[in-house]
C-alpha cells in the first residue's frame, strides 16, 4: 500500500 | 517571540496540519525507517501543535491572533478529505485510510492561511516568508517524484503526486505575487 512504498517521506 | 502581533498566522491552517502530521505518522512507533525519518517526524509533530498551544493559550499573542478573519470552517476541508479517502485508497485499513486522508488535507490545508492573508491584505515579511517556504517544501517533494520516478522501477504514487501536485498549484498565484514583491522589492500584498 501507498503508506508502506512511500514510508521513508515525510 | 518579539513580534506578538501573530495577526497574519492562520491558526485553522495550524490545527489542520497538527491533524495532518497526527493522522500521517500513526505508526511512527511500530515502524523504524530511520533516525531521521523519526527524529523529523518528532520535529512536524511538536512544532505544528506547539503553534496551535502557543497560538490558543498565549494571554498576549491569543489576543492579537485575528479571529474575526481567520473564519474558515474545518470541516468544509476536514469531511470532504475524510470521505475521499475513504473512496479513493490503495488499501480499506484504517492505517491506510488515515494516512490518505493525511495526503489529501495536506494539498488544502494552506486554504484557511491564504484567505487570511486576501483578507488582512498587510502581510508582513515573516508571515509571507513563512508561507512560501511551506508551499517550497511540498514543490521541493515534486523534483523528488520525478527523479524516483525515473531511477526507481515501479515508483508510481498517483495519491500523493496529483495531491502535492494539487497542493503546490493552490500556492501558485501566492509565489507568483510573492516573487514578483521580491524582485521589484516592493511589499507583498495580494489581489482581494
């Protein structure tokens, strides 16, 4: 899921 | 500290990015990414509700806070955001449904900040600096996404680039007065 792919963005 | 009159500060915007960045890092402590991911998350969480403390229950800056300007409702932007993300996500968890939710406020969540300053019209330079260093941060994000997108395989994130990309446009016309008052070095005011 998106939260998880683009986790290390703030 | 020194310049009390926080008449140009939204404090709508500051409450809905305290709600963004507390409904974004919910798994700040399940998940470890890195020391700077933490650590910068620690930092958006304390500055945006310490903004939103100072501005509610500071005696002298609570009574310079321009109330009767600052009248955008929540909700008009906080429901519509809840029920697009709970339509539009890649995955139905409330964690995933939070952190959606999160993307999408954070395109509008400047809306109550720039009426304000149509309204109050005499923005000072701190207050003008601060906004467009809010709208540069999430443009910045964007030269990030078409990098990845060209390095990385299978980068591909429509909700937070059609979101930052939402967002940075609702700051266009604010970078367009702000620069053109920064190169002819006159003060910033904006079309009523």
């Amino acid at each position: 899921p998106a939260s998880e792919s683009v986790k290390d963005e703030l | 500290r020194k310049n009390t009159n926080k008449r140009g500060v939204s404090l709508k915007t500051q409450e809905l990015y305290a709600l963004v960045f507390a409904t974004r890092y919910l798994d700040m402590f399940t998940d470890f990414i890195s020391l700077y991911n933490t650590v910068m998350k620690l930092i958006f969480l304390s500055s945006s509700f310490s903004i939103v403390w100072y501005m509610r229950r500071h005696k002298l800056v609570r009574r310079s806070y321009d109330k009767d300007h600052d009248t955008f409702r929540h909700q008009f932007l906080v429901l519509p955001c809840l029920i697009l993300a709970l339509l539009i996500h890649e995955q139905f968890t409330f964690k995933e449904v939070m952190w959606t939710f999160s993307i999408y406020l954070e395109a509008v969540a400047i809306l109550p900040q720039l009426v304000l300053l149509q309204r109050t019209r005499n923005i000072d330079n701190l207050t003008g600096q601060y906004v467009f260093f809010l709208g540069a941060y999430r443009s910045l994000y964007i030269l990030n996404w078409i990098y990845r997108y060209f390095t990385e395989p299978h980068y591909v994130h429509w909700i937070t680039w059609i979101s930052g990309f939402v967002q940075t446009l609702l700051y266009a016309d604010f970078f367009y007065y702000y620069l053109n008052s920064w190169k002819n070095n006159v003060k910033l005011t904006l079309p009523a």
